[in-house]
C-alpha cells in the first residue's frame, strides 16, 4: 500500500510504507526541521498577509505544507504519523512562536479534527480530515443552548432520520466562529425515551444551507466572537455521524477532554510576540513588565510582588501542560492566570477609573485598546469550555472519588426530565 507523505522540502508525495520507516526524523533532525520551520517559513508565509483570518489561513497552510499540522495523526490522513516524542518537540520549540490568529483553528484542529480522527468512519476522515488540518475549512462547536449550557446532556435540539437525511430542529448559542465556519461539531437529542446521556448524537453539521441562520452577539469587548444559530429543518446526510447514533456522549466528553487540554496548556507566551487581541490565553507577563515600566511602577514593591506571582504562575502553567495532569486542572490555572494578569494590566494601565474610551478599531469592531480588551476579554475564559465550578466537580467526582451530584435523572427517560 502506498500513501502521502510530506517531506522535508515541504511536498506532498506518494510512498510506500517501507519508506515511510525510513523517512521518520530522528528527535534531533526533526528538532532543526521544527526551528527552520519558524525561523524561515513561518515568518515567509505571513509576509504582507493582513487580516485576521486570512493570516490565520496562510499561517495553518505553511506548517501543513512543512508537515508539522498533523504531527501524530495518520500520515493517510494528511498527517506525519510520528509520536508522542516528535510532538513534544514541536510542542516546547513554539512556544511563544505561534501567531495568535491561529486560534480561528482552535475548535477545528484542537477540537474537531481529533474527535474526527478517534470517533469518525473512514469516510469521514477522508473527507475531513486534510481540509480541516491544513485550514481550508473551519470548523465550530454547537454544544450549548439558551437552556442547557453546564448541564449539556440536557439539551433539547432535535435531529431525526428521513430517509438518508437527519432533519435538525433546535437552537444553539455562545457558538465561537460560526460566522467564519464552514463545517460544525453538532450535538442533538435523537432518542427522548432514553435517559438524557444515552439519547445523544454527535453529527458534522454542514453550516452553508437555508435552514442554518447565524446571528452574531456582540460582546462586551466590541466583538462578535460568539453567535446564536437557528437550526430550522437543517439537513445533514445520514452517515455523518461520529460514533454510534445515541452514544454521542461518549465522543462529547472527548471532545471537552481535547478543549480543556487546549485551554489549560496552550501556549502561555505566543502574545509576548505580538499584541493580537485573538484567542483566550491569559496576558504574558512579559508584557506586563513592559507596562509596569512605560508607567513607571516597576520599582512598586507591591507590583513587583504581583509580577513575581504571575510569573511563577505563568511557570506553573507550562509545566502542568507537560506533565499530563487532569485537563481540568490546566484550565483552572490558567483561568485564573488570565483573571490575575488582567487584574494588574487594569491598575496599570487605568489607574483613575476602570473607565475608558469606546475607541472602536476598523475590524470587527474592536476596542482600539489591547489592555482594556483583555481586562475584558479574560472573564469568559473561566465560562468557556466549561466553567470554573464545573471543572472542580469533575476532579471531585473523577480524580478525588466523591460521590456524584444528587438527582433522579441519570435512569429517567429524558422526555419525563423537568425541562428548563
Ligand atoms: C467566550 C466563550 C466562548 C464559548 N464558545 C462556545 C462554543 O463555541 N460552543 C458552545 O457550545 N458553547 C460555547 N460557550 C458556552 C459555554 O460552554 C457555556 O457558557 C458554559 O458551559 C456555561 O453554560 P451557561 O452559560 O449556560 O451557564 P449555566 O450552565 O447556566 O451556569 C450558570 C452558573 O451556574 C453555575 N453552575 C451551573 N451548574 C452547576 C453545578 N452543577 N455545580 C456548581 N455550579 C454550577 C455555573 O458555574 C455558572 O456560574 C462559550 C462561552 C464563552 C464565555
């Protein structure tokens, strides 16, 4: 059997399995192939490139073409086919180094592609897999509803089979990127005689049809990152489901798993590089250096306290990352990372008042202010991906053996559930 391959130079060619042996680097020879990466193309491919997405884009397109998007998966599926090891390399070499625009693919390569790799039929993966990994399509995540946000497994979306179609009823909300996406990670209740977990399909949703209306919700840093969506007859064909139709909790619960690792060990310094006001991570402490300078507070002794505790923080962050801990245990950290950083940016950077000037940017509306974005922007990292409560029950109930939360519902059929 032959397959694609990426080689060094950076082209996708047909090879042999044999060969395939023979090409995986070594962790040094791929160590320079990661750092050529950066130090050459990465900065190659978004010269003269503007635009949020369109840098997002170009950015995701050269690291496929270098081979480095897809480092662990299947090199049939557009991916290097190499370990744990080789990602760890590539892991700590770009830190800091990775443009922040890259999280318009936050859902779909940290989220969707690898539910997709796990849960989905050869089908599935052939069709979605390279166009997902190398940014031609984005991808969003319909989970939450108006009533079923923490409690997920109580939502109310319906799809139902006709023929060799599912017809989808329902609607969704706080879905990051929907405006931009072309493909979405659907859950739906496709059994109400089943008990709520056990009534749930996962479905790949294609977003550009009639009965999918987005509507985006402007949030309080000026921009729309999130939107509700209105589902009214939407049709997915029959075989796009991921996993077994009612066992979609099964891959929903992977799929947070992929969205609370993402979240708890991504990249704490990419920022230091650039000030984008792109993606949820908290502010670097770099910066905050540098502003505590400009404002001539760098010799306060209780802001250098707070620097010295952010910085230990930021630390803490990055090591958890590489230690393999409960991803919930990330996401509470760097949540509160995000929230302290934020903290001190505002007593710095406003000292008078916490009021500024609505300066809007020309795109999407923003705040002209990167600080005040981020004083902003930091809340809904405790609510995204699960909120902060929601984390500390799942490492009581998984990691530390308490009991379960009490209720009735986890064996009464959903339809005879108290609904929101
Ligand atoms: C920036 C951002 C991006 C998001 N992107 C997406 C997305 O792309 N796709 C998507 O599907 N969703 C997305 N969400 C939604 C997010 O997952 C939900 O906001 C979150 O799960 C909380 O649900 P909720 O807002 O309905 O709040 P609720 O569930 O109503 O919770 C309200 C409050 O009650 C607390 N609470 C609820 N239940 C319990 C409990 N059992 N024990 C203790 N406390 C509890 C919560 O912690 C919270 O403080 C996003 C949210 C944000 C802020």
């Amino acid at each position: 059997m032959s397959v694609y391959v990426w080689s060094m130079q950076a082209q996708l060619r047909l090879v042999s399995h044999e060969e395939q042996k023979v090409i995986a680097p070594t962790l040094a020879e791929f160590n320079d192939e990661v750092r050529t990466f950066f130090e050459s193309v990465s900065p190659r491919a978004l010269d003269g490139v503007d635009g949020r997405l369109n840098r997002a884009k170009a950015w995701r397109r050269a690291l496929f073409e270098s081979g480095l998007a897809a480092i662990d998966y299947p090199v049939e599926y557009g991916g290097r086919g190499l370990g744990s090891d080789h990602l760890q390399v590539f892991t700590q070499l770009s830190k800091g180094k990775t443009p922040r625009e890259d999280a318009a693919f936050g859902i779909g390569v940290g989220m969707a592609m690898p539910t997709l790799r796990d849960y989905g039929s050869d089908e599935l993966k052939e069709r979605f897999l390279v166009a997902g990994l190398s940014g031609d399509e984005i991808w969003c995540q319909m989970y939450s509803e108006p009533g079923s946000g923490s409690d997920l497994a109580a939502l109310t979306t319906s799809a139902v089979l006709d023929g060799d179609e599912w017809i989808v009823n329902g609607q969704k909300v706080w879905t990051s990127g929907a405006q931009h996406s072309q493909f979405a990670i659907l859950l739906a209740r496709t059994d109400t005689d089943a008990p709520k977990h056990r009534g749930i399909t996962m479905f790949v949703l294609p977003m550009d049809q009639p009965g999918v209306t987005v509507r985006p919700l402007v949030q309080m840093t000026g921009v729309s990152e999130f939107n509700e969506v209105f589902l009214d007859d939407a049709r997915i064909p029959r075989s796009w489901v991921l996993g077994e139709v009612n066992g979609g909790w099964s891959p929903a619960v992977a799929l947070l798993g992929h969205e609370r690792r993402k979240t708890g060990t991504g990249s704490m310094d990419g920022a230091s590089q650039s000030r984008s006001k792109a993606g949820r991570s908290p502010l670097p402490v770099a910066q905050l250096i540098e502003l505590a300078t400009q404002s001539g507070r760098a010799k306060d002794p209780l802001v250098r306290q707070d620097l010295a505790r952010l910085y230990s923080g930021e630390s803490i962050v990055g090591w958890i990352g590489s230690r393999g801990l409960h991803p919930s245990i990330g996401k509470l950290w760097r949540t509160n990372q995000g929230r302290a950083a934020a903290d001190l940016a505002a007593r710095l950077a406003f000292p008078a008042s916490p009021a500024w000037g609505a300066d809007l940017g020309e795109e999407e509306n923003e705040i002209d202010d990167y600080f005040a974005y981020h004083v902003l922007n930091c809340r809904g990292m405790s609510l995204g991906g699960g909120t902060d409560e929601i984390q500390r029950n799942t490492l009581g109930e998984r990691q530390l053996g308490l009991p379960r939360e009490p209720g009735p519902e986890r064996d009464t059929p959903f339809k005879d559930l108290p609904k929101n």
